[in-house]
C-alpha cells in the first residue's frame, strides 16, 4: 500500500491483502517452487504475483505494475520489511553456544541467504537450503535428505523445526528425522502432535 502511495496511488492494505492471497495462490498451482521446472526465475515468479495483486486490486498502468514489482522485489531483500519472533535471535545464539549445529531449510527463494545476513541471523547456522536451490519443495523429501547430505548427519541424529503440521512435522518425521511444530499462542493443534512436540 505504502509502495503503492510513493506512486499516487490509492490502494487499501486490506484489498491488497486479499488479492495477492488470491495471486500467489493461482501462482503456486500454476508454477510450483517458483517455476523452477517450467524454466521461470523466481524473480520472475515474484515480479508476477506483485504485479498481478495490484491488478487484482485495481491498478492496471503496465509501467507502473513493473516499476513497483521490482522496487518491492528489491526492498523485500533488505531487514526492513522482515520481523524476528521475538527471542529469535537470543534462542539462536544460545543453541550455538549448547553446540548445536544448524542449517536452514526453507520453501523460500535463494534470496534468503541475503536476508538472514540482514536480519544478522546467518552467522548461526552451517548452510542455507532453499527450495529454489535444491529443486524441491518441503514436504518433498529430497530436501530433507539434501539437508541431511549437507549436515553430514543420518536422519535420527537431526531434528526439524517448522510452523506447518504437513509441510515441517509430518514430512521431516517421515524420513526419519525427529521435529517439532512451532505454534503460536492461540493456534490451533494437531491432535496427532504430542504436546512435548509443540514449541511456543
């Protein structure tokens, strides 16, 4: 909304809300894992689900739609448009000091890496492996096993912590692995996950 007003125009949170809901879900089915086999770059995938939200929203001037696409592309890169949960960064550091080796695992492009070193997360963990990267999403699990293959661990010896119950728990438990769910106050459970599972 606020790139929308840099440019004269007026756009509500709340539509621009529901519209790249809509977008990024046609976007999704359409080209999983960011087109990465249909030959799309995910900077591509992403200069589409920007523009066609804002289309969604109202917005139809091509010149403008790209021109806010890749500023937001861009911005998207940097700290400032990310928040850590609080006690993240404390968390992290404390299970490096316990020796805990860690890596990221992430249904996410390959700008993470540039993101976690903006919000000065990176330090903390041994490699970052993206979606986009590896070729497969969660819960496919040829991610886990290039995270596993990456760690240099077998599945028994590394745990998986994620905040969706088929995505992170169940896939990274059906290889092998030991997870937890993180789950916010207020959520809902899975009765499938025992409380010693659930991470607040």
């Amino acid at each position: 909304s606020a790139e929308a007003q840099a440019h004269g125009l007026r756009v509500q949170p709340q539509a621009l809300s529901e519209a790249f809901r809509e977008a990024y879900g046609t976007q999704s089915r359409h080209f999983p894992n960011y087109g990465h086999s249909q030959g799309l770059s995910s900077k591509q995938w992403w200069l589409d689900v920007v523009q066609q939200t804002f289309r969604l929203a109202g917005v139809h001037e091509a010149g403008v739609l790209a021109l806010m696409a890749e500023n937001l592309y861009r911005d998207f890169c940097s700290a400032s448009n990310w928040e850590l949960l609080p006690g993240a960064a404390e968390t992290l550091s404390r299970c490096c000091q316990r020796g805990l080796r860690m890596g990221v695992v992430s249904n996410f492009d390959n700008r993470l890496e540039a993101i976690l070193a903006q919000c000065d997360l990176r330090r903390h963990f041994e490699f970052v492996l993206t979606s986009e990267a590896a070729g497969f999403a969660k819960p496919d699990r040829r991610i886990f096993e290039e995270a596993l293959r990456l760690g240099g661990v077998l599945p028994e010896q590394a745990a998986h912590i994620g905040d969706d119950y088929a995505r992170d728990y169940r896939a990274a438990r059906e290889v092998g692995m030991h997870s937890f769910l993180l789950r916010a106050t207020g959520q809902g459970g899975h009765p499938e996950v025992p409380p010693g599972h659930i991470l607040p």
